[in-house]
C-alpha cells in the first residue's frame, strides 16, 4: 500500500513539474522552476550584463538566476518580479515571439532571412536553420542539433572562405547574403547592412569597425567555450591551459596571433587606460607581468588560473585588483 501512495505522490510531483516545449529565446516566458536550454541561453545573456555570477550556466531556472533577473530588472527601470518576459528579453537585446521569429524559411522560396547575428554559444531554431544551409552550401556543419559550437563555427568560416567574404566564424548579414546567392565582393562589403555602392569613408569604417567587433565577440565565444578546461603549465589545448596559452588559443582560433608568454603579451600590446569588452588584463602575480585574462566588461575577464582552470573572475575580488597593472589591446 505505501509503495502504491509513494507512486501516485511522485506521480503527481512529475505533472506540475513546470516544463517549456523547444523554442528559441524569447519566444516564450521563463520563470522559477523551469528547467531548459532557454534557461541556459538567459543565463548567458545575464552573465554578459554582469547579472549571473556563475561560472555555469546549468539551464535551471532557481533562486540565483531569479535574483539575477531581478537585478538586471531593477538595473534597467523595469518592473522587478523575477520573470523573464517580452520586456526583460527586449532589455536584454533578444528578439522573440511569432511577429520577430529569429529564423525564416520562406516556403515559396529557398532564400534564408535571419535577422539575428549568429556566433558560438548561439542555440535554437536560427542555429538549426543556418546549419541546415551550410550543410546544403557544402560547410559541413554536422547533424543541424541548433548549438553553435566549434564544428558549426568551422563550417562557418570553411563557407566565408569560399565565398570571398570575411573570415571570422560568425554568421551575420555578409554570410547570410552570400548563403542566398549574393556575390562574395558585394557580401563582405555589406557588413552591419551597409550596402557596397555607397563607397563613402563613413561606411568603410562602419565595416571595419563592425568587422572588428565581430572578432571580439568571437574571441570570447570561444573563451567561454573553454569554461572548465583544467590549468596545466605550458598547455595550450582544451586538455589544459596555463594562463597564455589560454589567450593564445582564445585568438588563434579567430584568426589572430600574439606572443606565446605574459611578458612578451604586455610588451606588444598597445596600452589603454580604461579596457573594452575583448581587451587583454594584465596581473602582476610575481615580478612584472605574470597573469592575464580577457576582458569581459563590468569588471569581469576570463582566464585559466592555476588554481581554477578556466574560470570568469571579478576584478574588484581584493586578489585581482591588488594585482591589476593595466590592461591592453592587440
């Protein structure tokens, strides 16, 4: 009799266990409780404001990541009540919903309309989508699962390379144009929307700077990637990283060199008094420079610590900020 109670009792647990059905994020309404890939892409976003504070995104919805939202809510001037709705998505910059779907496959045509940049750590139906056409364009992104990881991320830049248009990994206007026919001069010259006839200098440096900030964001895609990889001394690979070797990787995979040690980091980088989200910060753990990470915004950056492996600090933590000598850009 009591295993009959037991059964109905967890029975009953299951069914009000609350749980969304696969959707990209920001189509619908996240809340305490959940638990899905949605929830791990919000956590994301949180972390990017400086919100999360967690290391991992576990893609359950519980008590931190309901004070995170209500204090990127409270943050923003929105109504605090710990839900993740239109208005904390828009806040966020996520677009969602059935009238701003982030993925369209006309059914008359075979053109694509994105209207979403695409990058690694991206999940959901526009992933799918765009694997989808990679695949069909011969980039072989793999089984279209909708994560954007490294294999994804490499069919990318194998189709930008073909297609004569910047090579940085990331899907945004010049690759999606160049998957629906446009030609690879014209397609790398409308980087951020800007079309290749105007020819003015404002827009050539609307495209290198868009260009530029695109490598930035890859850069630290593929950073976050290594979350959890553990510290080795003289590594360089997912296996284990020591602290250089970890930036090393970080910008070799995007296309970018430096110097493999601290030092020869901080001597070739151009100082800046204040960094920017992709910007090398410099520690002095022993004599000169010593540690660095990348820099992430709201005072946190990236790096492999002996101590941690890969791992998101705060540079206000008293350690990093005793330590701190400067930051700089490559």
């Amino acid at each position: 009799m009591k295993k009959v109670v037991m059964s109905v009792i967890l029975a009953g647990s299951l069914l009000v266990l609350p749980t969304v059905s696969g959707a990209a994020l920001g189509d619908q309404t996240l809340r305490e409780g959940i638990r899905h890939g949605d929830v791990e892409e919000l956590q994301d976003a949180l972390r990017d404001t400086g919100h999360f504070n967690s290391s991992n995104s576990t893609g359950y919805f519980g008590p931190v990541t309901n004070k995170s939202v209500r204090a990127f809510q409270k943050s923003k001037g929105l109504s605090v009540d710990g839900i993740a709705g239109p208005n904390t998505f828009s806040a966020l910059g996520v677009s969602g919903g059935s009238s701003s779907s982030s993925s369209k496959v006309s059914a008359s045509s075979s053109s694509i309309n994105f209207s979403q940049t695409l990058r690694q750590g991206s999940r959901g139906s526009a992933v799918r989508t765009l694997q989808n056409a990679l695949n069909n364009n011969g980039a072989n992104a793999g089984t279209a699962d909708g994560v954007f990881g490294p294999n994804t991320a490499s069919a990318v830049r194998s189709f930008q390379r073909s297609a004569g248009i910047g090579v940085d990994g990331i899907a945004g206007p010049q690759t999606y144009k160049a998957l629906n026919g446009g030609s690879g001069s014209s397609a790398s010259s409308s980087s951020g929307g800007s079309t290749a006839s105007s020819g003015s200098t404002g827009s050539v440096s609307n495209s290198a700077s868009s260009a530029s900030s695109s490598t930035v964001e890859s850069i630290i895609s593929t950073a976050r990637g290594q979350i959890g990889a553990s510290y080795v001394w003289g590594g360089t690979t997912p296996s284990g990283f020591d602290c250089s070797g970890f930036l090393n990787y970080a910008f070799h995979q995007n296309g970018q060199s430096m110097p493999r040690t601290v030092a020869s980091i901080y001597s070739a980088a151009t100082k800046v008094s204040s960094p920017q989200r992709g910007d090398i910060v410099f520690f002095e753990t022993r004599t000169g420079p010593s540690h660095a990470g990348i820099y992430l915004g709201n005072n946190q950056f990236i790096h492999s610590g002996s101590s941690t492996g890969v791992t998101i600090s705060n540079m206000s933590n008293p350690y990093w900020s005793k330590a701190y000598m400067g930051a700089g850009r490559l």
